[in-house]
C-alpha cells in the first residue's frame, strides 16, 4: 500500500499555492497587546514586554513592572535564563539585564553598545550580536558575555550591518547577515553556523571568529531581522524586506534548502518582528510541518509600530475526517468527509475491518514529514481515490449493506497536497450495524 501512494508523490511537480496567512496546514490564533509592545517573549509565568519604559510581565490580566528606565529606551532582545529569569537588552545605554521573572530587582550584568540580539549558549553564557563600534563600523561583533562575573569578550565578527543569532539543538550557532546598506540590495543575505566546538574553543582561546571558521548554510534571502528553530531542525527568518516568515529546511542537517513561505504580509497592515519557538508534547511522532498534529507553537510579534501589537501562535493543523451518521452506522447509504485539507490535493481513503490501533510513524524517503497513519490500516488493500476541492474539502460515498452483529471499521485519508506535502486525516473508528 506505502508503494502505491508513495510513487505518485516522488512524481508530483511542485506546484506552490498562491500565499496565503498562515499557509494551508497550520492554524493560527492572535491574542492582542499593549500598543507599542516589543520585545515580546512568552514564559511560563506569563507573557514578557517592553513598552520602552519599562519591561513588564503579564501573567493574564495586566502587566507588572520587572525593570524601568527613567527614559524612552530602545530596547533590543528578550532571551530565556532557564525557567526563572530573562535576559534583556537595550540598545540606547547598551545595557545587558538580568531579569528575574519572580519581581525580585533586575541586576545590569553588562554593558554591550549597540547590542541587537542574543542567544543562550547555557544558564550562565550568552552570545549577544552588536554594532559595538558604531553603525558606520564595517563589521558586526558577536560577543561573549559571562552571566556570573560580567565578563565580555569578542568572539566572532561578520561583515556588515547586526545581524541575529539562533542556536539548534546540537548547540551550533546561527548568525544570519545584514547588509551595511538600506535598503539592502535583493538576495544578499546570508546564514552562517559557528560549530558548538568551535565556539567553546574560541572562547577559551581568546581566538575572534570569522567566516573562515564558519559553514554557509544558505545565501540569497533578502532579509532575516529575527531567527528561530523549529522542533527539527527546520530554521525560522523574519524576511521584512518581502513582508513574509520564511524557512530554511534542515539548516541544522547537510541539505538545507529555503522553503515555502510560512506566513505572508505582503498586503498585511501588520509585520513581523521577532519569533519564539515554543516545542510541545510530542506522543504521536509528529514534527512542525503543515497537516501534522497539533505539537509545537510558533509565536510571531506582530505590529504596525503605532497602535497594534499582537502576539500570533501558529501551529500545525491536522485535517479531520468524519461520518455523516452516528455510531452505529445503520444500513443504506452515508459518507466520509474530509476537512482542513489540501486545496486541490489528491489521496487515498484507507478502510480495514478492525478496530483502531493507534498511530504509527511512518518515514519515506526525500521526505521530512512523516505519514503517521493508524496501525490497523498498515496492510489495508481497501484504497478509494479522493480528491479535494479548492477548500480542501473532500466527500467519499459510502454504503452499508448491514452487519447483523455489528462491525468495527477503521478509516483514514492519506494524502498529498499540490505542492507535494505528505500528510493524513485524523483516524476514524466506526461501528456499522444492521
């Protein structure tokens, strides 16, 4: 059966649909904010913000001060410490914030000038990125900072204007290019990874980093204000200058390619600023790829610098399948309906006389999404074709010609869409009757 359906997907062109916000497969809430709210980072305690005057926790219900500052204040980062503390940055004073989340007094760990970003290599280390020698410095410095002493040093430098930083699971680093000019000509941007190995040598060594000791991940975006890994391996950018979140497809792996666009604002009234990453629960398998179960969360500040600031949560949508009739299914006519599919997409309807078994993780090759279909259906011969309108809607008739004693059906739609996503509808377990 796995062959069957996995040959017409290896042969299916790459058509992509026209940009949608999310794009197909995910589902995306938005909570509002403050207007003027930057720097917006969710914690367990409740969600993180700068208004430029002070940095404030909103645990649900309205902010609570955490840091002020006598003045307007740019502010630059929000960066996780563990579970209990924030690391802030400003970029007016240069300031490096120790922030506990638990209202005890903000400590000023150091001073880094024109800082812009920051990543954790653990609880007690960071990285910032900053234009330390002035906008008209040719080079960007990414710095060391020793969260207990204070303690700064320059690591590594990378041409042109500040740039921001991520880091993947392995603990590699991730610096993404600006150009010096603005606006920045088209497809000039780079990523480069610093491996974690290096980095730590580097550190103990006093050694200052550059390109040469640094792997090209990918080149010709246009922009990436803002950087983020998924759940595997996949890296998230802010492109302001097309007003989109792209992805770099397995930029911690040996073959990242750019992909779809994530989230278009082209004709949005809004734009993005900064993303979080936020991993999920993860009992099913799945991976954060459009149609897969809901597992990660990815959070996009938006705004429109004046009066809207919201925070958008993005997940994975699975699509759902159903019956027309209740349980137990009576004799005679019904049919099985597919929803929040791919528009246009074409599958497979999978049904087996057993109960449900569970999911099962199913890898194929060239692939990075898994088909995660029920265990009842592995050895299914019963395939019925299916096709999805332009609303990724898809009706399959069906008659029950009546089991005297009841019958167990497991059903499932297998599918891919026009842009060669893999994916599957939820597991339906049926009972037909008499």
């Amino acid at each position: 059966m796995l062959r069957t359906f996995a040959a017409p997907v290896a042969a299916a062109v790459a058509t992509i649909l026209p940009a949608q916000q999310p794009a197909e497969g995910y589902a995306a809430a938005t909570s509002t904010l403050p207007a003027g709210a930057s720097n917006v980072l969710e914690t367990a305690q409740g969600t993180l913000y700068f208004d430029g005057f002070q940095l404030q926790l909103d645990p649900g219900g309205g902010g609570v001060p955490l840091l002020t500052f006598p003045s307007y204040t740019f502010g630059s980062f929000s960066a996780p410490i563990g579970a209990t503390e924030v690391l802030f940055g400003e970029s007016s004073n240069g300031g490096v914030w120790s922030v506990p989340l638990n209202g005890a007094p903000a400590q000023l760990i150091a001073n880094v000038p024109f800082n812009y970003d920051a990543v954790l290599l653990d609880d007690d280390r960071a990285l910032v990125s900053a234009k330390t020698g002035g906008y008209a410095a040719p080079l960007n410095d990414v710095v060391f900072v020793d969260l207990l002493t204070g303690q700064t040093q320059l690591l590594a430098q990378f041409p042109g204007a500040s740039g921001p930083l991520a880091i993947d699971a392995a603990g590699d680093v991730y610096y993404a290019t600006a150009p010096a000019t603005f606006p920045a000509p088209s497809g000039t941007v780079e990523v480069w990874r610093l491996p974690r190995a290096v980095v730590d040598a580097a550190v103990l060594s006093g050694q200052v980093l550059t390109t040469a000791a640094a792997t090209l991940v990918v080149q010709g975006l246009d922009a990436a204000g803002d950087l983020a890994f998924d759940d595997h391996g996949d890296l998230l950018f802010v492109d302001w200058y097309q007003g989109r979140i792209g992805q770099v497809s397995d930029a911690a792996g040996s073959n990242a390619t750019i992909a779809p666009t994530l989230i278009d604002y082209a004709a949005s009234s809004v734009s993005a600023t900064t993303l979080q990453f936020v991993p999920g629960a993860n009992a099913s398998g799945a991976v954060y790829e459009s149609f897969q179960p809901a597992r990660g969360t990815l959070l996009v500040h938006e705004t429109d610098y004046v009066a809207v600031s919201r925070l958008r949560a993005l997940t994975a949508a699975r699509p759902t399948l159903a019956a027309s009739a209740a349980a137990p299914v009576p004799a005679g006519p019904f049919s099985l309906t597919v929803t929040a599919g791919p528009a246009g997409g074409l599958g497979l309807l999978l049904l087996e006389p057993i109960a449900a078994l569970g999911p099962v993780t199913l890898a194929l090759p060239g692939l990075r999404q898994p088909l995660l279909l029920d265990g009842a259906l592995l050895g299914s011969t019963s395939l019925v074709p299916v096709t999805f309108d332009g609303a990724g809607v898809a009706t399959v008739p069906l008659n029950n010609p009546g089991f005297a004693q009841g019958l167990d059906v497991t059903a499932q739609v297998a599918f891919v869409s026009a842009a060669s996503v893999l994916g599957s509808s939820t597991a339906l377990a049926l009972q037909v009757g008499p």
